[in-house]
C-alpha cells in the first residue's frame, strides 16, 4: 500500500535534527514518501533531502511563488503538492468576475475565459495535441 507520512508537530521553519530525525524514523517504518510542511529555505530543504532516502514532498502555492519546479528538484525534492492553491486560484477568477459585473455593470472578464473547446481539447487522453 501506499504509506505516506505528515510531520505532525508544531510548525518548524529550519529543517533541525529533531525534523530530520523523525522523517528517518518514519522512513524506517515504510512510509514511501516524507513530508515536512513549512520549509521555506533552500538550504533546509537540500539538508532534509540528503538525510533521507525516500522521496521528500513540499508544499507550493500557499503564499508566495517560493520555488520553481525546477528549483525544487536541484534541491532534491521529488513531489510537490499545491494543496487548495489551484481552486483558490479559480475562485480568485470567480470572484474578480462577479466584482466586475456588480460594481462596473460589464463582462469584459469573459474575454480572457478559456474557450470550452480548447478546455475539452485539454482534457482528452492526449491532452489535446
């Protein structure tokens, strides 16, 4: 099965040997990847990944932009999870759109929607190539 593991203690911001020493022991148990939520520097998140054999997961999109996929894997991180940040994302659409038609009386929104058929072209089994 597929075993996954949270840090479960007080936020951390520094990867410190208690952080490092519990995604060991959970490692050691079987979990088949590792998550350490919080982590913000590239030096903790390099450190972590090198103390570990299984794959470490960070979370993006909470706040700022943080890092590039790319960025993340030179670091050693091997899964990313964005967690709410890709509907929030939508509804931040949403919203900009009602605000526009209640306070301005316009739907100039509509201009940069996603027209259905590229959607859909999207969402077929080759991605719409």
């Amino acid at each position: 099965g597929d075993h996954r593991e949270r840090h479960s203690g007080p936020s951390r911001r520094v990867a410190d040997l208690d952080t490092i020493r519990r995604l060991q022991a959970f490692e050691a148990a079987g979990a088949d990847a590792l998550y350490a939520p919080g982590l913000t520097k590239a030096e903790d998140i390099r450190l972590l990944c090198k103390s570990v054999n299984k794959p470490v997961n960070v979370v993006m999109g909470l706040r700022s932009g943080g890092f590039s996929v790319a960025e993340l894997a030179a670091m050693g991180v091997r899964r990313i999870s964005v967690g709410s940040s890709l509907s929030r994302a939508a509804l931040t659409g949403f919203i900009s759109a009602a605000r526009e038609m209640k306070e301005h009386g316009t739907f100039t929104f509509a201009e940069k929607a996603i027209p259905y058929s590229d959607f859909n072209a999207m969402m077929r089994d080759d991605g719409g190539k």
